[in-house]
C-alpha cells in the first residue's frame, strides 16, 4: 500500500503497548489524552457485563462521546 515500514513497525508497537496499557490494573494519571487513546477505568467498563454501563469503542472514547453511547 505505500507505507513505509517504519510507520508500520511504530503504529503496531503503539497498538499494542496501549492494548496491554488499556487492560492493565493501574492508575497511570493521563489527563485529558486519557479520551483520545483511553484509559484502563474508562476500558473496564468495555467489559462490563451490564450493557447500560456505556463504552462500547475499543479505540476512542471519543466515539461514545458523539453517538451517545
């Protein structure tokens, strides 16, 4: 497709450093990038067996945000 690799090996490493990061169990204050990449107590409610507890991306919290999830 015309992606360097670099930019490839780089988007991977990030993905999946924040995957671990967002699945983790510890309070690593963000601020407010915690919306663009998520946050492991905004993740946990992913997860949560009741579906009216909201955050349903796996990318961005923004995308609850603007369809009200």
């Amino acid at each position: 497709m015309g992606f360097d690799l670099e930019i490839i090996i780089a988007v991977i490493t990030f993905h999946g450093i924040r995957a671990i990061y967002i699945h983790s169990n510890v309070r690593l204050p963000l601020g407010s990038i915690r919306v663009l990449i998520g946050a492991p107590e905004l993740h946990h409610w992913h997860h949560d067996l009741d579906r009216n507890a909201g955050n349903y991306t796996n990318i961005s919290q923004l995308m609850d945000l603007a369809f009200g999830t």
